[in-house]
C-alpha cells in the first residue's frame, strides 16, 4: 500500500517536511507544556519531529518515546535523535505500561488510525490521570494552497495516488474531540493555527517533495516524466505566489486538538 508519509524513503520525508512541520511542532507541545523531568510519548512519531522537540524540553531527567507502525521511519528517528526512545509500534498496542506518560502528542498521525477510538483508548491507558493530550491534523485542502496544487497534480500524473492522498486532510476536530471524550478525556479544545511558511526555492523543492510522498505512484503511472511533470504543475498553480529569487511563503493550517486524561 502506498504510504502517505514515506513513499520515497524516511530520510527524503524528514529532509522535506520539516519546514512545513516545524511551526506546528511548537504548537503542538506548546499546547501540552513538557516540563523537566517528565515523560513525553510522540504517537505515530514518524521520523521524530516533536520527539526531538519534546527531548529539549523535558531536558536529561525527563525521558520522551516515539512509536510509529513504519520501521524506516523509526530507523530514520534514531538516527536523528539518539537520546530518545523510540519503537515500531502501532498505536493501538503501545508497548507501554499504564499511566507512563505525562503527555501524549500527536502530529498528522491521527488520519491514518484503522480504529480512532481504539488508538484513542490506547494513548488514554498510558497517559497518567491529569495528563495531556494534544493532536494536530491538516485543515482541509480547500485552505492549503501547496497541497491543493499536490492534489491537482496527482489527479492529473497519478490519480491512483487521490485516495491515500485525500486522507490526510478529512479528519475533523469533532471526530477527534468525540473520539477523546468517548474513551475519558475531558477539557477538550479545539482550535485553528494558520502559520505563514517560507518555502525554499520550488524548482528543486517541490520535486524532491512530491519525489519523497509520490514517486512510487508517480513514476508507476507514468516514469520519470510523471513526477517532472507533477513538479511542473504544482509550480505553475503556485506561479503567482512565487517571489523573483523561486522562493514562496505559503499559508498552512491544522487543527489543534486537546484534552486533560
Ligand atoms: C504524516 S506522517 C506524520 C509523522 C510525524 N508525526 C510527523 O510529524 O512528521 C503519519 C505517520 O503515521 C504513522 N502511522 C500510520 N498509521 C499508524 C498506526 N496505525 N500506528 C502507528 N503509526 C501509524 C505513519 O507510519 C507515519 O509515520
């Protein structure tokens, strides 16, 4: 099966995502607040972005872990943050004791859970009374001019690719927040963050983007030129967004969801 996150390799994904991820990693522990000393779980952690963020907070007597079903991207997360502990797990059979975990984050994992409120039970059994809870998930396409070019590009070179694709942006905070409250969550929120994010020149980026997510599917439809081709469109919708020098500044949007165990 086609794997949204990694279709290219777990090095590929982190090297091209973590401009994009960065400002919502910020918000996503600021949202649950680490402090030294206390233990962070990154559920579905891929290649560790807020497992490595989480580690600078909680400092050297606190202890983070990532799990995440996909072992490349846990061999990538390794690599990247070797203090941390992390697991191939999947999140609904979290290899932890009860009450491990003064909190829980989540980031762009929770879209893809065969069984949301069962992954949900899960985070709850190893987050200890009083503990945190937060997720992020996109905003819909209709809001993400970058993904939205991503999406018209695969329906043009690889529509076989729409399904895996459009997931990651229907998970809504209802579903999340009626999910949490079902499995004992309280104190629920939900809100939008729009961050504003400079891109790096799209000539090489948004290849290597869509190479990293797509290529598999890409070139499976239609080779080398598939993926050129792909790059080629999204650059052009994103044309008029596009500063002399090829750089882009380009709003994205999640939704910010918490809750207390
Ligand atoms: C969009 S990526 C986000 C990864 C990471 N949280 C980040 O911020 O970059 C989604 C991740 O969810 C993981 N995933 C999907 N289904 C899962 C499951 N059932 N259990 C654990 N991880 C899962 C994938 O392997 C992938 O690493």
């Amino acid at each position: 099966m086609a794997d949204a996150c990694s279709a290219e390799g777990p090095e590929a994904y982190d090297t091209h995502s973590a401009p994009i991820m960065a400002p919502f990693v910020a918000a996503l522990l600021d949202a649950v607040r680490p402090g030294p000393g206390e233990s962070v779980l990154d559920l579905a952690c891929g290649t560790g972005f807020a497992a490595r963020a989480a580690a600078a907070l909680v400092g050297p007597t606190g202890r983070v872990r990532g799990a995440d079903i996909d072992a490349g991207m846990i061999r990538v997360a390794r690599a990247r943050g070797p203090e941390i502990d992390f697991t191939a797990a999947p999140a609904d059979r979290l290899p932890y004791p009860d009450a491990a975990f003064d909190a829980v984050v989540c980031q762009q994992g929770a879209q893809f859970f065969p069984d949301l409120t069962a992954t949900l039970t899960e985070a709850a059994r190893v987050t200890r009374p009083g503990g945190r809870f937060a997720a992020t998930v996109w905003a819909p396409l209709d809001r993400q001019p970058y993904f939205l070019a991503h999406e018209r590009a695969l329906r043009r070179y690889a529509p076989d690719a729409l399904p895996y694709f459009t997931r990651a942006y229907v998970r809504t905070a209802d579903q999340l927040t009626t999910a949490l409250r079902a499995v004992g969550y309280g104190a629920l929120t939900h809100r939008e963050i729009t961050s504003d994010i400079a891109l790096p020149p799209l000539e090489e980026y948004v290849h290597g983007h869509l190479a990293a997510l797509w290529g598999g599917l890409l070139r499976a439809a239609g080779g080398e030129e598939a993926v050129r081709g792909a790059a080629r469109l999204v650059r052009d919708e994103l044309a008029p967004r596009t500063a002399p020098d090829g750089t882009a500044v380009l709003p994205f949007t999640v939704r910010l969801v918490t809750g207390i165990r």
